[in-house]
C-alpha cells in the first residue's frame, strides 16, 4: 500500500471512530468544551448541529457547566431585525457567533427588538407596524421562551415603548433566589416590574418626569434604579445631565436626583455596573463653539464616588482607537458585566476590562451574514446594538416552557 492509500484509510477509520461513540459519550465531551468552541462543533456535520441544538444536550450542560468556570458573553444585533443575535466574548477577540431567534412565536421576527439581558436569559420586544406588541424572554440556548402578561398599565394603540426608555433585567444570580427573575419597565409615564414569583406586573410609581426621548440608560444597582437623563425640557447637548434614582425599597418617593457633580461637555453618556458601583461612559469635547460641540472629542470611562459626589476618571479609549472607531458623532450602547464594558461603536464592539485596563475591539468590519442593505446609511450612526452580558446556564426554569407560551 502507498503513503497517500494508507493516510486516505487512516482518516478514514478516524472518522468512524467518532460514529461508533455512543451520543450520551459525544455530549459530555461536547459540553465540557468552551462555548465558543461547542458553537464552532455545531459547523462540524450536520449530525453534531442537531445533538447540540438538542434538549438531551442541554440537559447535560446543566450538569456540567456549573461546575466549571464559564465567561459572559455580550450580545448584539444588526439594525432592528433579529432574527438571529451575535454573540461576542471580549477575551477571545477572534470570533463572534449566531444565535439564531426563530424559535420565538412570532410571525414576522423583523418586528422583535432585544431590550436586555441576564444570567441565562434574552428579553425581547415584538413590534407590529414599528409600536409596541408584546415582551417575550426567552433563553436562547434553551429554545425555551414564554410571552409575559399585559403590563399593568398598558400602551395605547399606536403607542410606541420608546427604547430609552429602558427595560432592566434582573436573574437569581443577582438576586440570589433560585430561578426567579424580575423586569422592569419604565414607559407610559409608570414604571412597572413583573416579578416570577408571582407571575404578575406590579406598578411602582411614575416614570422619570423628563421627555422620553431623553432617557439614555437605566441600570440595577443595590436594590435601586439608576438612570441618566437632562434636566425636564434640556435640549441633548454637550453639557450637564442629572443621575436620577429609584429606591425600590422606599417606592414611594419615586425618582430622585441623585446630586452629583457631572463632567462638563458631555454627550451620550450611559450607564454601567461594575461589582455594585456605578460606571459611565460618555464622550466629552474640551469645549463647546456656537456652532456645537468641537476640539478633541474624547471617549471616558468613570465611576461614582459617592464619598465625594464627583465621577472619578478610569480610563480614556486610546487615541488610534478613537479615531478608528468613534470619530465623528457617537449615539452608541453599553453593556457591561463583572470584568468588561463593551461599546457598540458603527460596526464593531470596542471592549475595556475594568481589571487589567486592557482596550479590544472586535476584528470584523461586519457582522456574519449581514448585507450592506442592512447596515445604516449614516456613517457615524453605529450598525449594532448591544443587549447588556449574557451568561449561559442551561439552568430549567418552570416558567421557561414552550407550554407557558402557546
């Protein structure tokens, strides 16, 4: 037998090694990989595609992956259609995956916005002719989904559950109760929360008495709401925003200035949480002209300081980062997670860790499976947007059944 005939046999029984292996064999050692190499194992046939996709592996992930120690992951999409989410993992710079959606009860995904994130879990908005439907959370992974009742206060035909208006997701993971989760929802002048526990909407109070429009992030932080807006009738200018608060264990005070000295010249700031203390990142200018803002516009990092009622400053993208990524104007989104702050920045997601003051930026100019139709037409409005960290579990919920949702 020649070299070529006898390497040609020896892949040949390689192969059939792998179809003789009992599948239960195949998932345990497909589970025991990192995610980003189990989501590359499901290109491998189209036999590993349907094992991975499957509820038996599942089943068996829930039995491995906590025990091991397992990064979060940030998710993002492309415009306004999700059919599928991008999954990106700011430690391995070299690869971003598909999630697809089409799991999801909903005839026409092009109408599904991804609103937040936690632990395990995805919510999404369903949008019909571009206003509010319904909000479905669903675990991506799982293929699990169930579509939450109508909110205490409902929007009106026509009305729109305007995106900056934030929705906040929060998992036991941080609440520390076994599988319960809660969302909160802050549109229609009310802000409202929907609690597994009791499977039903509680209405908190009045929503932040400011313009809509000028909401531009809320976060979750030590039992409380926090978001950023102008002063009521402040035009989104380069200059001063309030921080205000919602204590969930004092509702009834509503939302209250948090007073705290804001940088000046700032534009787009959003809110992070970073180990229980609060992060923003906004863009400042060194000063402003009367034709706007201008004069070395400049990418920040900071973090509450509480003691002394100021932003102290962490960190400034770099120079040859800015001017690649964020030239021009920047009306961007941040998601953030234990270790990292992502920000979508056009068409790529440009990430900072928070514990070696490391910078990274996703290598592709586009998206897997994008088309330049689906891109914006405005070159400094960013293509993608990201939906906060995303940390799978496999962990079954009892209100997570495709049952729950028919």
């Amino acid at each position: 037998m020649n070299r070529s005939s006898s390497t040609k046999t020896e892949i040949t029984q390689q192969g059939s090694v792998w179809d003789r292996l009992h599948k239960d064999l195949v998932m345990t050692v497909l589970a025991h990989l990192p995610e980003p190499a189990c989501l590359r194992a499901r290109a491998v046939c189209k036999y590993w595609q349907r094992l991975i996709d499957s509820e038996e592996f599942a089943a068996v992930c829930g039995k491995v992956w906590p025990k091991m120690a397992r990064p979060s992951w940030f998710l993002f999409y492309q415009g306004m259609k999700v059919e599928t989410v991008f999954v990106y993992d700011p430690g391995d710079e070299s690869h971003i995956y598909r999630l697809p959606l089409t799991f999801l009860p909903v005839k026409k995904l092009q109408g599904v916005c991804g609103r937040a994130a936690a632990g395990s879990l995805l919510c999404v908005e369903e949008r019909a002719k571009g206003f509010f439907k319904a909000l479905y959370l669903c675990d991506p992974l799982e293929k699990t989904w169930v579509k939450l009742p109508p909110m205490t206060i409902q929007q009106q035909p026509g009305e729109n559950l305007d995106p900056m208006r934030s929705v906040i997701l929060t998992t036991a993971e941080e609440e520390k109760v076994s599988g319960s989760y809660k969302v909160f929802v802050s549109s229609h002048n009310r802000t409202q929360v929907f609690d597994s526990n009791c499977s039903s909407w509680q209405s908190l109070g009045p929503a932040p008495a400011v313009r809509s429009s000028s909401l531009m992030s809320s976060v979750w932080c030590d039992n409380s709401l926090f978001t950023l807006s102008p002063p009521p009738g402040f035009e989104i200018v380069p200059q001063r925003y309030q921080l205000l608060k919602f204590n969930l264990d004092d509702p009834g005070t509503g939302w209250r200035p948090v007073h705290v000295e804001m940088p000046k010249f700032l534009k787009s700031p959003h809110l992070a949480v970073h180990r229980g203390r609060i992060i923003m990142v906004g863009k400042v200018y060194s000063r402003l002209s009367s034709h706007g803002p201008s004069c070395h516009p400049r990418m920040k990092i900071w973090e509450l300081n509480e003691n002394t009622a100021s932003w102290d400053l962490v960190d400034h993208v770099p120079e040859s980062m800015h001017a690649e990524l964020i030239s021009g104007n920047w009306n961007s989104a941040c998601a953030w997670n234990d270790e990292w702050i992502c920000i979508a920045c056009k068409d790529r997601v440009l990430s900072y860790n928070l514990r070696t003051k490391r910078w990274g930026k996703s290598p592709q100019t586009s998206m897997p499976g994008s088309t330049s139709s689906s891109r914006s037409s405005d070159p400094d409005r960013p293509s993608l947007s990201l939906i906060s960290s995303f940390k799978p579990t496999f962990r079954k919920r009892c209100l997570l059944s495709p049952k729950f949702g028919e």
